[in-house]
C-alpha cells in the first residue's frame, strides 16, 4: 500500500485543469472535492487563487445531462457536509 495523497488533495488549484478517465474511476469524487476545495479557498496563493471562489464563478462541464445532475448532486451533497463540519468547530 502506497501513502500516496489523493489527487483531490493534490490537484493545482490555479488555471484551468482538465480531468479526463474512464467510468468508474472517481471523476465525480474527484470534482466535488475539487470544487469544495475552492468554495474554501484552500491551495494558498501560489497554488490556487489566494481567496474562497463563489460557486457563479466556478465552471465545470461534463458531456451528458445525467453527467451533470449526478455532480451537481455530489457537489451540493459535498458543500452541505463542509458546512455541517464547520459549524461543528
């Protein structure tokens, strides 16, 4: 077993990024935590923006409407459960 971070975790922040793999791979998991990650601003100032991202400006496409509705879902499933863990602190 590797101890490897998960590319969610590891994937720039800045410019335009495109994630492209087979099904079952993770695409959707990997997406919504990318987007969490800049609704919170994570990534700092030389890997990411250096300021939160409102979701009006923040582009995600993907090629099918069923495509979409399943991340729109998984991203507001994702949103829903960072601000359920911040209220916690």
């Amino acid at each position: 077993m590797t101890d490897k971070t998960p590319l969610a975790l590891a994937f720039p922040l800045r410019g335009s990024q495109l994630i492209e793999a087979s099904a079952g791979t993770g695409k959707t998991f990997t997406i919504s935590a990318l987007y969490v990650r800049l609704v919170l601003g994570h990534g700092g100032e030389s890997a990411g923006f250096g300021r939160e991202l409102l979701p009006p400006q923040i582009l995600v496409v993907t090629f099918t409407d069923a495509a979409t509705k399943e991340l729109r879902e998984r991203i507001r499933t994702r949103l829903a459960e960072a601000a359920r863990f911040s209220a916690m602190k």
